[in-house]
C-alpha cells in the first residue's frame, strides 16, 4: 500500500476552474481519516485470550504474551512453517503490533480478543520462505457512501471512508492507494467523478496518485427507524464505466454496531476483488495509459563521405520520449540498482525515481529514444517480466517470482 498527496500543481488548477467556492470546500472541517499503513507486517486477527494474574496489569501483559504465542503458531501453519513454537524473545523481536479487537479487564483477570502484526521481513526470515507476495497494480480507492439519498467521499468525515482506512491490507493482493481526505481529495474525487466515463481527466488524476485503475466500493445505508436497525447494500465497483464486480447486504440491530457494519463490509469487498482478480474478472484498464507519442520526425540529413559508406545519418532531435516505469522497491538498494539497469539500455537518455515508496511500487521516468515496445524488448532480456504497453508499464525482476510449491498468502484473517 502506498499513500501520496496530490501535488500543488493540480489543485491550484482545480482551483482556478471553482473561485472562492471551491476554496471554501477544500478549506472544510474535518475531512477523511490517514489510513494505516499496514503493507509490512502479516496480521492474525480474533485470537482469544482469558488470563488471570495478582493485578489487572499483569493479567493483560500476560494476554498478550498469550496472543503473541497463539498468533504465532497460526501463522506457522497458514505459511508451511509446520506452526513450531519459538521463545518469548524472538516473538517480542517479530511483533510490530497489538490490535484491541475487544477487550475486558478486570482486577485479576483479563479477558480480550487481539489481532497480532507480525514484521512480514523478520518473520519470513525465520520461517524459511520468500516473503515477496504477488500483487496487483496499484488501484486508486474512492469509497462512496449513499445515506438519506446524500452521496459523499471525501466531503465529510463517513464511516465508510474510515472503515476502508483502518483496514489492514497486508494479506490482500491487492495493492490499495488510499487517499487521506485532505487538501484537494475532495474536489477531485467525489460522486460525480466516478460516473463520468471520459479517459482524459481520469488519467491525470491516477497519475497524481501514482495508481494504474480505479476502485468503487460503494454502501448505500438504510435506517428502518431512528435507533433501529441500520442495512448495508454493498457493491464492489471497478474502473471508469462502473463496472459492477458483486453486491451483497448486511444488517446490523442499532447504529451503534454501524463500524462492525462498515469494517465486515470492506472484508467482504477486499474478498470480491482478490476473487476477480484471481479469475481474471478485475483487469486494469489500460485506456488509462497515456497515448504513445508520435514517432520522432526526422529534422536534419546529414551525408556521408561517399567513400566511406554510401547510407546516410539521420539526426533526430528532442529529449526522447517519457516512460513511466513502476518497479518494486523493497529496499533502497533497489531503486538504484533498477536506474542502473535502465540507463544501460541503448537508447535511454535518462531514468530518475520520480516517487519513492520502499516497501512497495514506486515510479521513475526514463527517457527513451525509440519505439516503447523496443524498450520492453530490452527489458525482457535482461530477465525482467514487463507487464502494459506504451507509456506506462510495470517491471519486475523474474528471480522475484515464487517457486510454484509455495503456498499462496493470501489469507486476510487468523
């Protein structure tokens, strides 16, 4: 997962079209929620503990410590590690995280249900396996939420929109960029602009954001009665044409279980798009890719000694044309080894990480002299996977793949 602003640029622009109305509403109160960033860690959720202890202090370390343990022998099992237990020490040293699910503490007992993070380096590490996962290109988020036949995104601080933030998307395939809410999100990303079909605007505003497509989870809420009970139609969307993935509903007794509501229904929808995504169902749009450019025009012919050759140079101007290249970087190191490789290819006037994102799927710009589908060529033959066309494209280093008898981690829950 990876989370970038908007530049300045392109919401002064979008400022220019609106005057002082749109600046009132990019100025709004609280707005959206920072989603967590939990692309690093594996997670086991709903571990169940009941410890006893002389205080109610002791008690919740030593729930902890359970959970930790528990977490650990599932997460064995779930990755072929045969679940083998290990010492306290190590599970300290692997543990990023504790998540509060439900807890109840009492004076000498303590009674919770957790969810435990686990650093997915270190503890691949220890478990002997690959911890590189295979991921979608990365897919702009806009949650739309329908209530009292109001649609909003960004405009206001919903349930929806903060349900898809806490959410913990390091067992999904796909790789979500989440927006925050705040500075231009709102103007640019709202219900209307998810129900206009038209390329252009929709590729200026991925590239922003550094995404290849668009996602559309919608929830429309119905209230049967004030304090009663509250239902959610949710639809799994995709894409500049609304595509439809699935739909389900879920129902809660008062609007005081609406996050339970809202937090079961992004699991769901996480579900329905790792489904499509496994079946060929989601696939990124690649008219969102920018046209390739022109062939270079031949500006000046230069002879040549005719008593050398009798072929003529041709002399093309220009400063090549612009690729985008997303390139996994899990570490630093990577990122200047893959411009190393780039510059290496003839052709290539230049190449420079234009957005880094360590951990996951950052940007840089090359470029190239020459037709993009030499440049993939190239790619290929110095042992990369090279997935899109034209413009914009996406490599990774085939070594990276997973041996075929390694289990599939995908699991979104303990």
């Amino acid at each position: 997962m990876r989370i970038r602003a908007l530049p300045i640029a392109l919401a002064g622009a979008a400022l220019l079209l609106g005057g002082g109305a749109v600046l009132a509403q990019i100025e709004g109160g609280s707005r959206g929620a920072a989603p967590v960033d939990s692309g690093s860690a594996y997670e086991v959720s709903g571990v169940i503990v009941d410890v006893a202890g002389p205080s109610a202090d002791a008690a919740r370390y030593g729930g902890w410590r359970l959970a930790q343990r528990k977490a650990w022998v599932q997460l064995s099992n779930r990755l072929g590690g045969g679940g083998a237990l290990v010492s306290d020490g190590t599970l300290d040293s692997l543990v990023s995280g504790i998540v509060v699910e439900n807890e109840q503490i009492g004076p000498q007992r303590y009674v919770a249900k957790l969810g435990v993070l686990f650093d997915r380096t270190r503890a691949g590490s220890l478990l002997g396996i690959s911890t590189y996962s295979d991921r979608s290109q990365p897919m702009l988020v806009i949650p739309v939420q329908w209530s009292g036949g109001v649609g909003q995104v960004f405009e206001q601080r919903t349930e929806w929109q903060q349900a898809w933030a806490r959410y913990r998307t390091g067992n999904s395939s796909i790789d979500y960029v989440r927006p925050s809410g705040s500075g231009p999100d709102a103007l640019l990303l709202n219900v209307g602009q998810t129900q206009r079909p038209g390329r252009g605007w929709w590729r200026t505003i991925i590239d922003q954001y550094g995404a290849s497509d668009i996602l559309v989870p919608v929830v429309t809420l119905y209230r049967q009665w004030p304090g009663g009970p509250v239902i959610g139609v949710f639809e799994a969307r995709h894409g500049p044409d609304n595509a439809l993935i699935g739909r389900f509903t879920l129902r809660v007794g008062t609007p005081d279980g609406l996050p339970q509501l809202m937090d079961t229904g992004v699991k769901r929808i996480d579900d329905l798009y790792q489904q499509a995504r496994r079946n060929g169902t989601l696939r990124v749009d690649y008219s969102l890719s920018p046209p390739p450019a022109p062939d270079p025009i031949a500006t000046e012919t230069v002879p040549v000694d005719e008593t050398a050759d009798a072929n003529t140079a041709v002399l093309t101007g220009g400063t090549g044309l612009s690729i985008t290249v997303q390139f996994d970087t899990p570490a630093a190191a990577a990122v200047t080894s893959t411009e190393v490789a780039l510059r290496a290819i003839p052709g290539v006037r230049s190449a420079a990480t234009t957005s880094l994102a360590l951990g996951g799927v950052s940007l840089m710009r090359v470029a190239y002299d020459g037709d993009p589908a030499a440049l993939k060529a190239a790619l290929e033959a110095r042992g990369y996977q090279v997935f899109g066309s034209g413009q914009t494209i996406r490599i990774r280093r085939t070594a990276q793949l997973l041996p075929p008898d390694l289990p599939a981690d995908n699991a979104t829950t303990g």
